[in-house]
C-alpha cells in the first residue's frame, strides 16, 4: 500500500497518488475500505485536490471515468467501469 495523505473531506479519509503508473489509491472515512483507480491522469488527480467537494469530484469525474478495484486482500477485487 502507498503512502496516504489525509484529505479535508467528510467522506474521503486519505489518498496517494502515483505518476509513474497514474495509479490513485483513495481511502474511505466511514468504511476504511480503500480503492485504486487506473489511468488517472496527474491534471485529473491535481483538479480532485483543489476540489472544495472532493467526494462529490470523486463520484462525477473520476468514479465514473476510470477502472478501479477494491483494495483488500481478504476478498476478491470488486471491479467498477472500464472505459
């Protein structure tokens, strides 16, 4: 697991985010469970931590944008859109 920044965020507890492999690891607050979304450009990443709602930039630019999966190693990955 990357290292995680915590976010001013109701909803979002912390995030990391990776450049070289456009990996963006996002952790939860209420469920602790964390995702990470592929192909995530560094713009995208720049533009969701200068968003005054980081929940509400998570859900309609990034969440519906890009693959992600769960992160968790006793279950298998949950897999979200591949677009």
């Amino acid at each position: 697991m990357p290292n995680m920044i915590t976010v001013d965020s109701t909803n979002i507890e912390s995030v990391s985010y990776d450049p070289a492999s456009l990996k963006f690891h996002v952790r939860f607050l209420e469920s602790g469970k964390t995702y990470v979304f592929f192909g995530v450009e560094e713009e995208r990443f720049q533009k969701f931590m200068q968003a005054d709602s980081k929940g509400e930039y998570l859900n309609n630019e990034i969440k519906t944008h890009y693959r992600y999966e769960k992160v968790d190693p006793d279950s298998a990955p949950k897999r979200g859109i591949d677009t």
